[in-house]
C-alpha cells in the first residue's frame, strides 16, 4: 500500500490508513520507546506496509538489512523519529 498524498484521501481513507499504520508500526518498534531506532524481521511481502507506517510515524524509511528464508523474511532497520529529520 502506497501513501496517497494526503489531499487525495478522503476523510475515511485517512482514518482508516492511520488505524493501518499505527497497528503495523506496534509490531515493529520498541514498545518501550516508540522513538528509538528500529530493527525488526518482517514477512518480505508486506515491506510496503511497514515501510509506509514507518514513514508515517517516524519521518524516516526502512532499508533491508538481511533477506532471511529464502527471501520470505526480511530484517529491516531504521533511524526511527529521534535520530530522523522530525526528532529534535
């Protein structure tokens, strides 16, 4: 799933695409500390989801680190929000 431009959503698509985001960015980062860097194993088939709620939550990408079980899995990391371009 690709981020639309925010003018392009409708009121709906925006609520539910943050619902989305926020729920595939809970299973990837530090529950202790949402901001810190990430470093995750993800089914190689949903990178886009990951990556769409790690840039709608942290203003930063993931990049792969690892192709893991025959290219099924993924390790991903990123800088996270503190260390990225909206953290202080």
């Amino acid at each position: 799933m690709a981020l639309k431009p925010l003018d392009e959503m409708s009121n709906d698509e925006l609520t539910e695409s943050t619902h989305q985001y926020q729920e595939a960015f809970a299973e990837i980062h530090d529950p202790r500390d949402w901001k810190a860097p990430l470093n995750a194993v993800i089914p190689a088939d949903k990178f886009d989801l990951y990556n769409d709620a790690c840039q709608f939550m942290t203003a930063t990408v993931l990049e792969v680190t690892e192709i893991l079980h025959y290219g099924k899995m993924l390790r991903v990391k990123a800088d996270g929000y503190r260390a990225g371009p909206a953290g202080p």
